[in-house]
C-alpha cells in the first residue's frame, strides 16, 4: 500500500514561504522539521516495501510525527 507524503510542505502548502524562512532563521525549528520529515520519510519506506515492523513500533513513529507536526503547525501560526 502507497502512504501519502505528509511532509511539512506537502501538509502546509500554504506557509510554504514562511516555513523556509523560519527553518532559515531559527536552527531549532529547522531541526524539528527535519525530524518530522526523516520520521515521515521511514514510515512511507516501511509501508511501501512491506517491511516487518511491530505494529506498536510504527504507531510510536507516526504519534511522533504528529507531535512534531502540531508543535510545528503552532509556530508557523503564531510566528
């Protein structure tokens, strides 16, 4: 089965000039979205190629990215 891509850009599209100059601007927030992204990335790998993987592993890995991604959505909001 094909995951959709839920990297930042593709879920924000519409902050996707203030999402590249906040990662510009503030190394922390770049860094989150970085992890988001790899996190996003090894899910999809996973689910594309069948990997074996512990059903609570991969629901650890994309509750992960969901924090990352409303801590990320919050700053792109406020900011």
């Amino acid at each position: 089965m094909l995951s959709e891509h839920h990297d930042i850009d593709h879920e924000f599209p519409e902050y996707h000039e203030k999402l590249e100059a906040m990662c510009a601007a503030d190394a922390q927030f770049a860094a989150q979205v970085a992890k988001h992204d790899k996190i996003d990335n090894e899910i999809r790998e996973l689910e594309e190629m069948g990997q074996p993987i512990a059903d609570e592993e991969i629901e650890k890995m994309k509750y992960e990215r969901a924090q990352l991604k409303d801590v990320i959505y919050a700053r792109l909001r406020q900011g």
